[in-house]
C-alpha cells in the first residue's frame, strides 16, 4: 500500500543559489533512491521567521510531497537531514489520500 508524504524543510538563507540548487536535487534524489516516487516540488522562497533558529531570521522553505510503500524514504531523508549543515529544519507530515 503506498502511503503520500509531505516533507518541508528550511534551508539556510545564506546558502547561494547554485549550493541550494544542488541540496534540492540532493534531497530528491534520496526520495528517489529510495522508493519514493514524486508527486509535486514545491519553492517557496525565502520567509521571515516567528523566532530566530539557529540565529537566523529567516530561510529558504522547499516542499516535496511524493508516495512510497514503505518509510525508508522518509527515514533515509530524516537522517541526512539532520547531519546536513545547510538545512535548518525539516518537517515530515503523512497526509491522507
């Protein structure tokens, strides 16, 4: 059963657009790679914050929403995510079908 997600995550707004460019491709690459099929790709452009993250005021949101069978997507995009310096944030919603 496949299942669709919704991944956001916020880039740092220092991040030049060729470095951002390669960490998108990166990241769909992983949804890619790992079982993930896209459904639409999303760039919002850089937004002010409510509360400073990591001293910063603001960042550059990107929003992915694909499918998958199972969460090693999801899982593997977690991971790097996390261990990633440009990314600030991310959040990942399941959303119904």
């Amino acid at each position: 059963m496949t299942t669709k997600y919704e991944i956001t995550y916020i880039i740092k707004p220092d991040v030049d657009d060729e470095a951002k460019k390669a960490i998108i491709d990166k990241y769909t690459k992983v949804i890619a790679d790992n079982g993930g099929e896209m459904v639409e790709a999303k760039d919002w452009g850089k937004r002010r914050f409510a509360y400073e993250i990591e001293k910063y005021r603001e960042g550059s949101y990107y929003i992915m929403t694909f499918t998958a069978e199972d969460a090693a997507a999801v899982n593997e995009f977690a991971r790097l995510s996390k261990i990633d310096d440009s990314v600030l944030r991310s959040m990942t919603v399941k959303l119904d079908k």
